[in-house]
C-alpha cells in the first residue's frame, strides 16, 4: 500500500492521508531513528556538531513532517478512525522521547561536545542548543538509576494518553449536547446575525428552526442577547459542565478521574527529579524563580485588582436590577446584563461593530499591518493541498519576492474541530548545508463562519483573538535562526511565549492601525469615529473583573501543581474554592465545573505556566509602549521589533532579548495602564515580579 506519509513531500498531502497510513509511517520513522541514532553515538569520535547534532535534527525534522498533519487534523476533522491512530501512536512517541532524553551514550557525546577543544568554534545559537539539550537530558531523568529510569518513561506514556483522552472528552461532550429551538419566541434578544448563524446550523442537521451548540460561537450569542433567563441558564449549565459529572452530559466524558491520574503522576514525575513538585520542576524552563515567587506576582495584583473588580460587579448587580428586573444575578445572567450595561453606558454593542469587522477586511488589513511593521509582502497561493474547504493557505516573502515563511489558515467554528485558537507547528526552519527549510505554521480560530451570501462578520472579540494567534505566527515565521530546537517559539521560555501574540493585541485598539482592517462589509466605509470613541470607551469596561478571572486561573493552577499530596489526592474543587475566595468576584453556582475543561493544564503546555499569560503582558505592554512613545508604525521601532525579538527566537534568553529592544529590563507601569489600574501600584507589584535576568 503506498503510504502518502512515507513519501518525500514539501507541504503534507491532507487530501491522501488516512487513518490506516499513521501507525506503519510512525512506526517505520521510529525504528530508522533509532537504528541511526545507534550509528552516531557507536561511531568513533570526536563528536562535533556536523558529525552529531545536526543529522539528529534532521532526523527529527522528518519525524515532525509525518507526525505535524496527523497531530493537527487530529485536532480538525476529528473521526473515530484518525482518533484512534492517533491515540496508538502516543505512547510510541512518548516512549521514543524518553529514550533520547535518557540515553547516557547520547549525553555524553553531547557533553563532549560542550566541552571539547571544538566548543569555541560554535557560534552562540549553537551553543544555548547545547546547552538547552544538557539540561533536558537531566529533566528527562538520564542520570536516574535504571529502575527510576522505566518509571519515569512509564509515567511519561501514560500522561501522554491521559491527556490526550481528557482533550477528547471536552470535544465529544461539547459537540453531544445541543438543543433544537422551533419557536422564534424563545430566541428573543439575539441579533439577526446569531439567529442566521443558528438557523444554518440547524439546516445543516437536516433541521427546521434553530439549532443551539455549545460551539463558542453560538454559545456566546445565546449567553450575550437572548432575553430568556431559562434559555442562557440551560446553555451555561451545559457549557459549564462539559466533561464533568454534573450537568446533562453522558458520564462516560467525565473528567474527573483523569484530573486526579494527571497530578498524581506529575508529582511522582516530578519527585523522581527530585524536585519538590510539579510547579518546581515546570519553573526549571522558565523565567521566574520559584512558585513562592509567581504566587507572590499574582496574590498582590490580584489585590491590587479585586477592589476596582468588586465595584465593577456591584455596579453591574445595581443596573441589572434597576434596569433589567434582575435582583438575584447569577452567572448565566453576567454577560447578559454586561452588554445591556455596555450598550447603556457607551450605546455600543458587540453587534454594532459586526458589520465593520468582515472577514474579507479584516485578514487583508491584519497582513497589511504586519507589511507595514516589518517590511514583507503576504500572497494567498492556491491549489495547495488543505483539510477543509474553508482553510486558506499563504506565504510571507521578503522584499526580493523571496518566500520565507508561509501558513493555513483556518477560521471558522465547525462540527468536529477543537475549540479554541491556536498556532501550531507545521514545518520548522531548518539549513542544511545551502538549502534553508522555511518554517510553515497553523493559524486556528473558531471565529463566527459565514451565513448565507454574507461574509463572516466578527465581534471585535475575534478580531483580537486572530491578532493574537498571528503574533505567535509570526514568532515562528519570522524566525531567523536555522537550528530547529531554538528556531521560532523552539527554546522561547514559557513564560515569554505568549509576548509576541499580546503585543499583536494592542494594535486592535488603535485608530491608524484599525482603518487598515475595519470597514462596513456592504459599503466598505471605515469605523465612523463616534464608534470608534465608544469602543475606545469601553477598553477597560469590566476589565478588573476579567483580570481577576485570570489571576483566579494562574493561582489555582500554580496551587494546584505546587501543594499536591499524594496522601489526599488532587483536592482540585477544594483548592478552587480556596482561590475563588481569596480573588474573585463573581462565584458561580456549585455544579460549575470549569476545571474539568481547563485543557490548557491538563492537556496542552501551561500545566504550573498558566500564568506565564500575565506575566507576558508586562512584557508585550511594555514592549508596545515603546511603539506608542516613538510611532506606531516607526520603521526603526518595527524593525528593531522583527530584530532583537521575532527574528531570534529561543537563541538568547527572553529577558536579553526584551532588553536589546527596550533599552532596559521591563517595567509594569504600561500592563497597569492597559488594565486600566492606577499605576500607584506599580511599586508594590513590580518588587514580588522576581523575573531571573
């Protein structure tokens, strides 16, 4: 059978690719791997990085060619079949991770290398890979004596599968629950826009009337405008207790026993490294200093925050009941009576931004913004393979025409797709001898789709989270450094990802940058400057009360990681409400099961990083404060940006990047401003940041 994966491809063949072509194509990969792994280090020495670490990378690289598509339509067009290929293939991957990272011959050679006579013939990006390898060689338990050494890499596959099933719960549960609406009544309060956007979604169920998901899209509409109070408690109900064993869910996508699995095997992951828990073995790739330290930065801006949050809430409970006939508010009624008390204090609603915000004006104007910043040219190139009708495929190129990167694009909210944004990995840069590999990514949202003959209108929600993805894009993009492991976001620390994609976020707030994307879809005339005033207005409405939401994740989460014990388990609903009590707000009703859908920690990469959001907004805040002081579109700013930041990816440490662009080490005064907080605090909150240079 000829195996699409197997066969030497540039961009991935998704039209050809089967469930049945993943297991052979993994399992052929894995045993070359292996087999040329045992050459290297069998070979008589001394090893360099020619003879060594480079022809590792490659081998790594076609590894990630074959197993990048199948990971990410995984993720996109979900079936059962994919789903279990995938799922068979876990295990064996981790299992080979493990090996690599405890394999005493490998390490040694890698030592060698580091402090051989060669070492200072290596330029500085080759060495912080060395360096970088060492260190996870050690994370990875090479020095463990061999029985430590099987538990661990036991450990290692059993979270991998874990994780993967908590992931797959959430999907399956949020796209079992649904609820087919007949009566125009019932939907009283949504917008044109949303009742078109469920009608269609209703028709594609061979359905009359509406249909309601717990798709974001639709979720959003019904929780934001639809007047009865039944209906938004039904909806919140379900979505807030997806994957869990409260609500209307089946019990067979209950979360609750992979959550405790999930930290008990942390913890032992981690006590076997000999570190006190998971949240100091996660700090060990980071820039802060210890969990003490991250609590520290939280607990006080949370105190800082929770005020200004409390009085944001008693001031919507005021309205809700004076204005709304709402006397007992509750949580499926707060995004409700915060539109009604947005659109009464600043006349504006999401909905009448809509119509400024179509697709077909806002991607063009995000790519002329990113020309403008740093000087490339972004083309639409078609007939390239893609997983959906709807994904759109682009290269950047350089003032030459030159390509240097190129993306998908995939919009839209849909039946068996991952909810969420993300950008992901497709191909990393990569020279080998003259012929430089150009990076390729994913750009994922599940934006509001189209309806009818119109094009997907956007709430200014979306827009932001698209910039957001995009700025992560163009951190793997941009990239400059030719060696895979700190190429693009490759050897970023975790707590200085998300830079790139925050910053990106400002510029939807900005009137030169927003005219290159916002325009009426029918006339195209740009945002009139009275909305434009009002949305300004609203930039910091209720901003407290999210900021507080957020911190409510970071703490619980670095608690959650830091303080388990193995004699009472996970006490992951005890340790909430501890959080909840001491930052928040808003306390939802006890059925809320947020936890059991909180895959950024229990399935993606933020396990004891959560905070890593927050702490990167000083980060990109300051960092656009320096385009708001010299010019938003100041070409030595962007350059300087693409420079010191984008183009370096993981070859230095965060801080020292951040300083070649600022000028200085960051400074918390802009994140306060942006959040709309007095910078009065900034002492108090800057001295407990405890970020390592």
């Amino acid at each position: 059978m000829s195996n699409p994966l197997l066969e030497a491809f540039d961009l991935p063949p998704f039209s050809r690719i089967r469930p049945e072509h993943v297991e052979p194509a993994i399992d052929q990969v894995l045993e070359e791997n292996r087999q040329k792994i045992k050459e290297l280090v069998e070979a008589p020495g001394p090893f360099t990085w020619d003879s060594l670490i480079h022809p590792l990378g490659l081998m790594e690289d076609r590894l990630g060619h074959i197993w990048s598509p199948v990971r990410h339509m995984n993720s996109v067009v979900n079936t059962e079949a994919l789903r279990a290929a995938y799922n068979a293939c876990l295990p064996k991957l981790s299992e080979y991770g493990t090996e690599l990272g405890q394999n005493v011959a490998l390490f040694r050679a890698y030592q060698s290398i580091a402090e051989g006579p060669g070492a200072e013939r290596l330029d500085p990006a080759q060495r912080k890979v060395i360096r970088d390898a060492l260190r996870d060689f050690h994370l990875s338990g090479v020095d463990l004596p061999e029985e430590k050494k099987s538990r661990y890499k036991a450990i290692a596959q059993e979270l991998s599968n874990l994780q993967s099933r908590f992931e797959e719960n959430i999907l399956d549960s949020t796209h079992a629950w649904k609820q087919h609406v007949t009566d125009r009544a019932a939907l009283a309060g949504l917008p044109d826009s949303a009742l078109d956007m469920l009608a269609q979604a209703a028709g594609h169920a061979d359905l009359d009337g509406w249909l309601i998901t717990l798709e974001f899209p639709s979720y959003y509409a019904v929780m934001t405008h639809a007047d009865d109070r039944a209906l938004r408690e039904a909806v919140y109900t379900a979505y807030v207790t997806r994957a869990s064993d409260q609500g209307p869910h089946d019990r067979q996508y209950d979360n609750s026993a992979l959550m405790e699995q999930i930290l008990a095997l942390r913890h032992e992951q981690a006590r076997l490294l000999d570190y006190e828990s998971f949240a100091d073995l996660s700090l060990a790739t980071k820039m802060a200093d210890s969990p003490a330290t991250v609590i520290d930065f939280l607990t006080d801006l949370a105190e800082r925050a929770r005020p200004r949050a409390q009085e944001e809430l008693d001031e919507l409970r005021h309205f809700a009941a004076q204005h709304l006939g709402l006397d007992d508010l509750q949580a499926w009624d707060i995004a409700y009576a915060s539109e009604k008390l947005r659109q009464h204090a600043y006349a504006l609603s999401q909905e009448d931004l809509k119509p400024y915000f179509p697709v077909n004006r806002v991607v063009p104007g995000l790519f002329r913004l990113v020309e403008r910043l740093y000087q490339v040219s972004i083309v639409e190139v078609e007939g390239v393979d893609v997983w959906h009708p709807d994904v759109r495929f682009y290269e950047i190129r350089d003032p030459d025409g030159a390509p240097r990167a190129a993306f998908y694009l995939d919009l839209y909210a849909r039946p068996k797709k991952r909810g969420g944004a993300w950008m992901d990995e497709c191909r990393n840069r990569l020279r080998d001898g003259d012929r430089v590999q150009i990076p390729v990514a994913y750009m994922t949202c599940n934006s509001t789709p189209p309806v009818g003959d119109k094009p997907a209108l956007f709430t200014h929600d979306e827009v932001i989270t698209l910039f957001h993805e995009f700025g992560h894009g163009l951190h793997h993009m941009l990239t400059r450094v030719d060696y895979p492991d700190i190429a693009g976001i490759n050897g970023v620390e975790w707590d200085a990802v998300e830079l790139p994609s925050q910053f990106m976020e400002n510029w939807c707030w900005e009137r030169e940058a927003m005219d290159l994307f916002a325009g009426h879809y029918e006339t195209g005339e740009p945002l009139p400057e009275d909305l434009f005033d009002k949305l300004i207005a609203t930039r910091h409405f209720q901003a407290a009360m999210q900021l507080v939401r957020q911190l409510e994740f970071s703490l619980f989460d670095m608690r959650l990681h830091g303080e388990y014990d193995p004699a009472r388990g996970g006490r992951i609903q005890e340790i909430l409400d501890q959080v909840r009590a001491q930052v928040a707000v808003v306390k939802p009703p006890a059925f809320n099961r947020f936890q059991h859908g909180f895959s950024h920690i229990f399935a993606g990469g933020y396990a004891a990083g959560y905070y890593s959001y927050k702490w990167a907004e000083v980060l990109s805040a300051d960092a656009f404060g320096r385009f708001e002081e010299e010019g938003l579109f100041n070409p030595e700013v962007g350059r300087s940006f693409l420079e010191n930041v984008l183009e370096r990816g993981g070859s230095q440490p965060a801080m020292d990047l951040f300083k070649a662009f600022r000028g200085r080490e960051p400074d918390i005064e802009a994140l306060l401003r942006h959040s709309g907080l007095t910078a009065d605090t900034r002492e108090k909150i800057q001295g407990t940041t405890g970020i390592k240079a």
